[in-house]
C-alpha cells in the first residue's frame, strides 16, 4: 500500500511539473509574441524617422527653397553698393538728457526731428520733409511726466 501511495504522490508531481512547464511555455509564447510585435512597431517607427529626414531633406535643399524665393517672392539682386565698411557708421548722438529726468528716452524722442530720425531709417530724397506740427497732431498726445 505505501508503494502504491508513494507511485500516486510521483503521478500527481509529474501531473504538477508538466502543468507548470506547459504554463512557462506558454507565458514565453505569449512574450515572444509580444516582443515580435514591438520590434515590428520599432522598425516601422525608423521606417517612418527614414522617410521623414529623406522628406527634410528635400525640403531644405537650397536649390528647391531658391527656385520657391524666385517664384514667390519679388526680390531684387543685392547691390554692391548696399554695403558699406563699419567705420563709415554715423557717430552715436550726444547724451541729450540729464540721467536724473523721469522720462530719459521720451526726451531723446522729442528731440528728434520727423519720423526718419526716430526711426533711424533713411529718408527718401524725393519724399517730402517731415512736417514736426503735423506729425504731433497725427500721433497719439503726449505724456507730461511732470504730471
């Protein structure tokens, strides 16, 4: 009887033993699968990345972004004489006003004559001179800082 008992409790572990392999496997299957899937999405995902730098690419040839400007855009050629050597610069304007007044920049404005001056652009020789009266009374009124 104890042979018998001892062949039942050898049967049930190896009942036991090859339930539990089969889980292993089948647990390994189920994450082979899933890495499979992963690598699938990574190598679609640098497929993908691959194209779009080849895309980039082609976007940002100079030869396509000039041809585009020439279409598009009214550009002129650049003129020799557009540039010029940086001692040729104008001189910084003398300190106009005290450093201790409340508006120090608004000051410097004021002083200023026409619009071209505040601005810094260069004044067209065949526009007008800049009326001051009437760009006071087309501009925006002033702030007093004395008030």
């Amino acid at each position: 009887m104890t042979l018998r008992v001892l062949n039942l409790i050898v049967i049930g572990a190896l009942i036991l033993a090859a339930a539990y392999v089969y889980r292993i496997k089948f647990d390994s299957t189920v994450q082979a699968e899933r890495l499979a899937k992963i690598r699938g999405e990574v190598r679609r995902a640098r497929d993908a990345v691959a194209a779009l730098r080849a895309e980039w690419s082609e976007l940002d040839n100079p030869a396509r972004i000039e041809g585009l400007a020439k279409r598009h855009l009214q550009l002129k050629p650049i003129a020799p004489t557009q540039f010029d050597s940086l001692d040729r610069l104008p001189e910084l304007p003398p300190q106009i006003v005290k450093p201790d007044s409340p508006d120090p920049i608004g000051a410097v404005i004021e002083t200023l004559e026409g619009p071209a001056a505040a601005t810094g652009s260069i004044v067209s020789p065949d526009a007008p001179p800049a009326d001051n009266a009437s760009a006071a009374k087309t501009s925006s009124p002033a702030v007093n800082p004395d008030h």
